[in-house]
C-alpha cells in the first residue's frame, strides 16, 4: 500500500513546477506539468506531456520520496524538488511554497 499525496499537494506540485503547463519543459530538461525527468520516467518522454500520464509519473516519483521520507510529505517534497539534496533540507521554501499554491497551510 502506498498512501496517495494530499489534495492539498495534488493542486500545489503541479502549479509551482511548471504553472500547470503542460507542455513545459526546464532548462534541465523536466517535462509535462509535474517537470519529472524523462530518464527516470517508465514512459516515453513526450508521453509527459499528457496529462494523465504525466499526472501518473509525478504521483509515481513523489510517492518514491516519501517512502523514502518516511511518511512525512514536507521531506517528500522538498526531495521532489532538489532529489537526494532535499532529504539533507536543501530547498526548505518549497514545500512551503506548494502548500501555499494548494490551499493548504
């Protein structure tokens, strides 16, 4: 069993990586709406521009962190964002930042 991401984090993630575009693309090179990186993606590279696919991928890579953060979504995602960096406390604001883009506190 792994436990689904908050409504909360499901409206914010999306949001701060990429303004909800999505056929985004970063300067390193994430794609889609959840901005995952396409040589860690089980899918095709163009295939994160669609939206449910994409949508899938960054449950899937955000479910890795916090099972990797032991439950805790904040470590969660700050380790989305910033990858093994976050899970040191790197990129403290962006968790914060999702939160608030969610809705949450």
């Amino acid at each position: 069993y792994e436990p689904p991401a908050s409504a909360t984090i499901e409206r914010g993630l999306p949001h701060v990586e990429s303004r909800s575009n999505a056929l985004a693309v970063s300067w390193r090179g994430a794609r889609g709406r959840w901005q995952v990186m396409p040589r860690y993606a089980r899918v095709p590279w163009w295939m994160l521009h669609v939206r449910p696919v994409g949508t899938w991928e960054g449950r899937r890579m955000l479910r890795r962190w916090q099972k990797r953060c032991r439950g805790d979504a904040r470590c969660a995602l700050r380790a989305y964002a910033c990858g093994n960096a976050g899970l040191r406390g790197k990129c403290a604001g962006y968790a914060a930042a999702v939160m608030a883009a969610g809705g949450g506190k």
